[in-house]
C-alpha cells in the first residue's frame, strides 16, 4: 500500500496490519540474541548480529520515508560512514569530497583511509569543477548544506555532470541536515544515503545511531556483510528510541524551520553578529523542500567574548550535536571541528529547537546584552 509520509512515519512495521504478526500497535523491543533454528542450514531469523525485529521494523520504515529498496542501521552516524567506505572501497581507490564536511569524516579521509593506499582530494562544488577528471575517482562524497559552513551545491545539477564524465563513479550524500522529510537524494542520481540518525531524526537527544539508505543490490550486500562481521549495528533499545521518535519527524521539521527563519531574522539585526550562514533554498537541488533549523554564524567577538555570550544563555545549551527538539549551541573551531582547516575560530553553529521562539530569541537577546555590558565597562575602565 502507498501511504503518506507522515501516516508511514506512525504506522509502517507496526500497527497489526502492516507486517506485524504479534498485533502489537507499537513495536516492542526484542532482546534475544539468538533464535531456536528450524533446521541446520537456516534461512531466517538466526543471531542478533544478523536479524533483529525491532532493528528491521526502523529499517523498513527509514527506507520508506528515503524513498529507498533498501537500508542498514548502524550503532552511529560514523559507524555508518565509515561501514561505507571500508566495504567499498579498495587499495589504490581514490575519493573525491566537498571541502567542507563534518569533521570526523574529514578524520577518516585524512587519517584513517591513507593507510590503505586511499587517496582523498578535496573540492569546493561551490566553485567551477569544469576541470576535473572525474575518471580519476571511484567515489564522491557530499554534504549540503555542508557542516559547519553551511555551503550549498544544487546536487541535481552536479551528479548529472559528474556521471556525464564517469558513469560507474558511486555518489554517497550524507542527508543528516534536511532528512528525508525535506529531501530524498536517490532521486538526483545519488547512489547511497547515508545519515546520523542521532540528530533530527531520533530528534531527542537521547540516542545514537546511523543509517546506509540505497537502491543498489550489489552495493546493499557488501556494506551488510561488512556489519555483519564487524558487529555494528544498533541495538534493539536504541532502535526503539529512533522509531518511537522519528513517528514526530514531520511536526518537528517544520516547527524547526520555522524558528530558525525567526531566529536568522533576529541574529541579522544584531551588531555582534558579522554574518549569518542560512542556505538560500533556491542554491540546492529542485527536489529540496526545505532546510531545517541548524545554521551557522560569526561574531565580532575576541574568544573572551564569543565564551561569555554563550555562557550566558539560559535556555539554549552550550552543548554539540544538532536536531534534537532542544536548541544547541557550540563553538565548532573550539569542539566538533577543533584542527579542521577554514573553520574561522569566531563561528557559532545553532541548531534551533522546537521551544517557543520567543523564548529562543529572548535568551540570546539577554545574552548579548550581558556581553555588551561587559564590553562597555571594559572601555570605562
Ligand atoms: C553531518 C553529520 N554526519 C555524520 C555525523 C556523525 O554522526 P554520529 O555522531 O551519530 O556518529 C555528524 C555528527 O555530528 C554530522 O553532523
């Protein structure tokens, strides 16, 4: 049956009539480790290393939503990427990738990959990639809006260039930021999603995971049999926790965005901010339907300064990560991205929650306050 977004979201691998056998309205958390065999080569369930029905029931419903034949959920977002790249890619390969990413991505092209003969180069899709030999490379790696820079490439556009050039190369978009709700990049000729489900997701704050969203079979079985042997996947427990919060993704998405278009307004007319860092949706692909609530910004603040405004704020935590329906706050030069080149040290990533925005706004209103207080008496003195 072809069924809504949001009624999938609810429904799909648990209400009794969607593939649930045990009629339960929400899928319970199935513990066991193993499973009595029915016979001595068994094909079905088997071990929780390989099966496990809560894990299928996120499975099924994320692969809806993604608009995908298939999907993997691992115990993390990195879990995920990096089950990615160590099951496809071979000695010698080499990958090309957005020249700004979330950092610990950057850490395995830079640090992890090259001790397998794997070589990263960066570009900035931003700019002409007229001269690139794509054949050179075996695999693209992409974010957009890019983390923390916010950057923004119209994907459609790009991979119909690069596989104009190189047909086999494999796409893999990391769609953490829009989620499926505001994008599905399988339908740009993306070959592989992948996602950290811990941000909008899950949406709580309470959980880590990942997913592999793909169309491929052939793709679909080597990253499975690399989780399957290397152990990675999420637990029951956490599966629970992301199906139980991903049945609010939609409601959320949109109170997110809607807040963070409010709070970019208000940020504008501030004299500390220098520049606000909010994607302009007609820079992305067509199939995008909107943005989602994390953004970055600068300050004209020394570091003294940029600690004493976030330390002031009361409702927003100081804290990493994003899309949970609590409004964070970090200082990436500082934490998430610390030793990444480019990242300007007076960069702050929000990730705007679902509070009420005036509450949101207030509370960085006060903040700033307190920092230009602080300014003032320094200049008496
Ligand atoms: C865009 C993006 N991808 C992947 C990850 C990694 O996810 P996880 O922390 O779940 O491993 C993050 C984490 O912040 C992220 O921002």
């Amino acid at each position: 049956m072809n069924y809504g977004f949001q009624t999938a979201l609810i429904h799909l691998g648990e209400k009794p009539f969607f593939d649930n056998p045990e009629g339960d309205v929400v899928k319970s958390i199935h513990l066991t480790s193993t499973y009595q065999l029915e016979s001595l080569e068994p094909t079905g369930l088997f071990y929780q290393r390989y099966n496990n029905q809560t894990r299928e029931t996120l499975e099924k419903k994320l692969a809806y939503i993604e608009k995908a034949n298939y999907c993997l959920v691992f115990s993390s977002g990195m879990a995920a990427i990096t089950s990615c790249l160590f099951s496809l890619l071979n000695p010698s390969n080499k990958v090309l990738a957005f020249d700004d990413l979330y950092s610990v991505t950057k850490k395995i092209f830079n640090h992890f990959l090259p001790k397998y003969n794997i070589k990263v180069d960066y570009v900035d899709f931003t700019q002409n990639i007229d001269n690139i030999d794509f054949t050179e490379y075996c695999l693209v790696w992409l974010e957009s809006p890019t983390n923390p820079l916010m950057k923004t490439v119209n994907v459609n556009q790009l991979i119909k260039k690069i596989k104009s050039k190189n047909p086999e190369i494999i796409i893999v978009f990391d769609n953490t930021f829009l989620t499926p709700y505001f994008y599905n990049p399988l339908a740009d000729q993306v070959d592989i999603v992948v996602h950290s489900l811990t941000k909008y997701l899950n949406g709580h704050s309470d959980s880590i995971g990942g997913a592999v969203m793909l169309n491929n079979p052939s793709l679909y079985e080597k990253i499975k049999q690399y989780r399957d042997s290397f152990g990675n996947q999420l637990s029951p427990f956490d599966s629970y926790l992301i199906l139980r919060g991903l049945k609010t993704l939609s409601i959320r998405m949109e109170k997110h965005q809607q807040n963070a278009i409010k709070v970019v307004e208000f940020l504008k007319t501030q004299d500390f901010v220098q520049e606000v860092f909010f994607p302009k949706i007609e820079n992305l692909s067509p199939n995008v339907k909107g943005l989602g609530g994390t953004f970055s910004f600068t300050v004209n603040l020394d570091q003294e300064d940029i600690y004493r405004f976030i330390s002031s704020l009361k409702l927003i935590s100081h804290a990493v990560s994003l899309g949970g329906v609590e409004s964070l706050i970090c200082v990436p030069y500082y934490s998430t991205h610390k030793g990444i080149e480019n990242i300007p040290n007076n960069l702050i990533r929000l990730s705007v929650g679902i509070e009420e925005v005036e509450d949101i706004i207030e509370d960085l209103k006060q903040a700033f306050l307190n920092t230009s207080k602080k300014n003032i008496s320094k200049s008496i003195t």
